[in-house]
C-alpha cells in the first residue's frame, strides 16, 4: 500500500478503505464471528503467520480497527481493551511492580483512582497525588525515588486543568518515569501524545471514535518496542479482547470521527460562550474558551477541542441544579460523551473524593454538546436557567 502518512487525518481514516489490489470486496471489512479457526491440516494449526489460530485474537474488524488507531495516534502499535477503563488499567498492570508509585493529578477519573487505591494498593504499589492544576516544577516536586509512572489527565476530569505535556513528558524521560496519557478529550485527532513525548496514550474509543453510544471499548497505543511488548504480554494474559461487532461499529464511527468531533467543537464553543455571559453562570470551565484557564496551552498543542466542559454556578444547591436539568428537553440525563446526542450531569458530588476539593462559586454541571442545533440547545438552556431562578 502506498504512503499515507503525508495526508491528513481525514483522509488518513478514509484512504485505507478505498485502497486497491485487493479485488472486489465491500467498504468495510465483513464481520468475522468466531471461536474456532479452521485450517487445511495439522502443520498448519499452530503457524501464526497465517493468521491468528483461535477466535480471542484479532479478527478482520479488529485488525483494520488497530490499524487505522495506529496511525491517527502516530504509534508502533495500538491495541483494543473491551472499556476506556481497561485502557488505563492494562499500562499501569503491565509497567508497574509492588514498590513503585504512581503519581497523577487529583482530578483523575474517579474509576482510574479506584483503581488506584483498591487494586494496585492490595499489591503494594502507592498513588501520590498532585494538584490539578500544578506546574511542572510542582509535579516534579511531587515525585519521590519510588515514582515509576506519571498518569496524566489533560484537561482533568470535571474540572478540566491544562498540563504542559511535552514538558512533562521530557522532564519524567530524564527521570527515568514512565508516562501514561489518558487522551480521550483530544480524542487521538486534536492532541497526539506519542508525538509529545508521552511513552503510552490511552483512550476510551466509548467516546468520540465510537460516537453513538452504543460500544464500550478502550485503545492503547505504543510506539516503545520494550513498553509495547509489555503490554502485549499483559493483554494476552489477561485474555481480554473486543467482540467483532464492536470493533465493527467503533472502525465505522472512527472514519468520521474528524467532522463530528470538529462540528461538535464548533457548537460546544458556540454554548460555552453564551453560557459565559449568563448572570446565573459563575464560570464556564473550558480550555478552549478564550479567557479560560488553560486556554493559552490549549492553544499552542490542540488543533481542536472536545465537546465537554464545566459549568460553575453562582450559588445554587442540589435541588435547584436537578430542576434545571428536569426542565431541558434536548440534553439527555446520561453519563459518558463523545456520542451525536447532548448530555448533562450533576458533578458537585463527585468533587468530595478528592483530596483537596476545589472551592468553587456554585454547584457543578458536565456539559457534552451533541450534534443538535446550538441555537436549539441554547434556547433549551434558556428554559433550564429560568427553571434555576425559580428554584433558586
């Protein structure tokens, strides 16, 4: 096959599929369900250059999906793990040992902290913790001789802090310190880890390269032989591997990943900044925003940005927040992102697990902006906002 590796992204995820030589056949690979693998005859049962020998391994779906995953995130490899979740957890099992440490942000995904502290605490690697918002020198600071792995969440979870990532990642290679990206917000597509620096980059394909809610499935991409190995070795005793079906829908989602994700920034923008001017509104927690925190960074690394972000109330309680979102009819009462359909959930909560929760103005809303009109979502908010007066 020819060099595409000088096109974009858009074409990059589209050109595999059109590619020649390989007779008549339809656009997408057909859907190989299976647990057994016939052969000719018994020399040839266990000759793995002929394919894989038993159904746990890649079928066609899964191979193209690898691939084309590979190459949107410039990485030697990348594999599939049936969760965003299992993304994160496959790396830290694979390249962490009992005395280690792992140091991360305090806004991390709260099921990657739960992992932290419940399974690798129970086999005697610790979790150090930084503020979300820390400089590098702070989180070099932060870093012990038992640090072995920086996990890095940018922008963070809820409250969605910028890290400066390439400075990060060169400082922990000096160090001798693995680095793990959770990169979902960029998606593979606006923020490229490997090319920063970052030895592992992770992301929940649930989300964005999916985009229609209906798959749960993670990516792990690799470009370090040594690391690369590792993972493929925990993987493959793990036993984990994706269904056909899903591997299916998530290489039909990824090939127009780039326009919904850009179309969905361009509204998700479009709301943000209305929501800013709003006097119930205390502060509109999005990088991409001009003014917001972590905008300058944001714009010097991104090409793009995801369609979530936070919205900090002025004041307000629980109760008021669940009245606005009772009375919008376009947002749907839902958690995950990256699907066609806007969502929002109530976050003030989930802020009581960190170790030193952020004072904020008011209560805590996620926004994910769908593929809907902004102007219909905005009027939808129009209607929530006076809800929250009234409730207020």
């Amino acid at each position: 096959m020819s060099d595409q590796s000088h096109h974009g992204a858009r074409t990059r995820l589209i050109a595999p599929a059109t590619r020649r030589g390989l007779g008549r056949r339809p656009v997408s690979p057909p859907i190989q369900r299976a647990s057994t693998l016939l052969n000719d005859d018994p020399a040839a049962m266990r000759d793995e250059g002929a394919g894989p020998v038993y159904g746990i391994e890649d079928l066609s779906a899964a191979r193209e999906l690898r691939a084309a995953l590979a190459g949107l995130e410039g990485a030697a490899d990348a594999w599939l793990v049936p969760s965003g979740l299992a993304a994160v957890t496959v790396p830290l099992t694979a390249l962490l040992r009992p005395g280690d440490e792992v140091l991360t942000t305090d806004a991390v995904y709260g099921p990657s902290r739960r992992f932290l502290k419940r399974h690798l605490g129970a086999r005697g690697v610790s979790s150090a913790f930084h503020a979300p918002g820390a400089s590098v020198d702070e989180i070099l600071a932060a870093m012990t001789d038992r640090t072995r792995l920086l996990l890095i969440e940018s922008p963070a979870s809820l409250t969605f802090e910028m890290l400066d990532i390439a400075a990060l990642a060169a400082a922990c290679s000096q160090r001798g310190v693995l680095t793990v990206m959770d990169n979902t917000w960029g998606a593979g597509l606006a923020f490229r880890p490997l090319a920063h620096g970052v030895d592992v980059s992770v992301q929940a394909v649930t989300k964005y390269v999916g985009g229609h809610s209906d798959l749960l499935m993670g990516s792990i991409a690799v470009s370090d032989p040594a690391i690369a190995r590792r993972i493929a070795e925990t993987i493959e005793d793990l036993g984990w591997r994706v269904s056909p079906d899903d591997a299916w829908l998530a290489l039909r989602g990824l090939r127009t990943l780039p326009l919904r994700y850009a179309e969905q920034g361009r509204s998700a923008l479009t709301v943000a900044q209305w929501l800013q001017a709003r006097p119930e509104v205390a502060e509109v927690l999005y990088p991409a925003l001009p003014g917001a925190s972590g905008h300058d960074l944001w714009t010097r690394d991104y090409t793009g940005a995801a369609s979530i972000f936070g919205v900090v109330m002025r004041g307000g309680s629980e109760a008021a927040a669940h009245v606005l979102m009772s009375a919008l009819q376009l947002f749907g009462l839902g958690y995950s992102w990256g699907g066609f359909e806007s969502l929002i959930t109530h976050e003030t909560g989930q802020l009581a697990f960190r170790r030193s929760p952020p004072t904020l103005a008011g209560e805590l809303l996620r926004l994910h902006v769908g593929l809907e009109d902004p102007a219909d979502l905005i009027a939808d908010l129009e209607h929530g906002l006076a809800a929250w007066r009234a409730a207020s």
